[in-house]
C-alpha cells in the first residue's frame, strides 16, 4: 500500500493524457513466463542434441514472442484518454464516469481494458482506426462531500496475452456526493 501511495503520488493529475513510452509499462504474463521457460528448454535441448531443426523452432518462436511484445505495447501506445466531467451523485450510488479513447492510428487498437485502480471490474474495447471509442467505469462513494475521481488503469494483452502492458492515469476532475 505505501509503494501504491509513493507511485500514485507521483503522478500529475490530468483530465486528459497521451500514453507515450514513458507512461507505458509492460510485463510478462503467466503464460508469457511458460513460453519463455518452454523456449530455454528447447534451446538447451537444442544445443545438447545438436537438433538443427530445435534452433530453428527456437528462434522461430522467440521472434514471434518478440514481435507480439511490440504488438502489445504499441496497442497501448499513441492513444489520448480524456475524462468526460462526472456528474453529481447520491452518497451509495454508482458514480459512473465516462473516459473516451481517441487514435489517430491507421490500424485497429483491439482490447483495450479500463478500471479503476485496484479493483477488477474492467470495462473492454476496440477503438477503431483514426476514431474514438466510449468507456463508462463505475465506483461508489459513501460518504457525502466533493471526492477526487480514482486512479484509473488502462491494459491490454492483445495479440497473444503473453505480455501484459498497462498504465495508470489520475484524472483531475471530482465528483460531487449528496448525503443519502
């Protein structure tokens, strides 16, 4: 929780973002860390037999975990999130907040998740080629009062899900909390 706080506390709030290279982190998956185990068990097997065909497997399937990585961080990358203003809500209402996607990419960007932060309630969707797609996230408030929007996560793990790339986004907008 305190590594949560340091790293949300560093980042600027905006109501609107352009994800670059910068804000954009990726990580092995799962089953990424299988294929890579599975990959330094074919080399070595490779290179014990002396199996030409082995190294040629090898590398045939590094090169297309190597390419599905930089698949998966360019779906991310390039695409602008702005924060649609929230409206005011009851105290133990959903507060629904919209968050639209533009690309200015000649290419579809497929599977692209948003929540918020630290829950597991993802909305998913394609943004279409030079064009714009609409989110809605939820989460509840219980107490009355003006709260600040929650730290929001983008991901996908599109082409072959064994790389996970994702960011994390402060809005700056708040949300007004009527008493129940």
């Amino acid at each position: 929780q305190r590594f949560q706080r340091w790293f949300e506390a560093r980042l600027p709030l905006r109501d609107s973002t352009t994800l670059t290279q910068r804000n954009v982190y990726i990580l092995p998956t799962g089953p990424g860390f299988m294929l890579g185990a599975t990959l330094l068990v074919l080399l070595v097997a490779s290179i014990n037999y002396q199996l030409n065909l082995g190294y040629v497997l090898t590398f045939l399937l590094t090169g297309s975990a190597v390419v599905g990585m930089h698949v998966c961080h360019s779906t991310l990358r390039g695409i602008t999130m702005t924060l649609i203003a929230p409206e005011d809500h009851f105290a133990g209402a959903n507060v629904n907040i919209g968050v639209n996607l533009l690309s200015d990419r000649r290419s579809v960007r497929y599977g692209i998740g948003l929540a918020v932060l630290g829950t597991q309630h993802w909305s998913w969707t394609d943004v279409p080629a030079q064009g714009a797609a609409r989110v809605q996230i939820a989460f509840q408030v219980h107490h009355r009062g003006l709260h600040p929007v929650p730290a929001l996560t983008a991901e996908t793990r599109f082409p072959l899900g064994t790389f996970r790339v994702w960011t994390v986004w402060r809005p700056a907008a708040k949300v007004l909390v009527y008493p129940a």
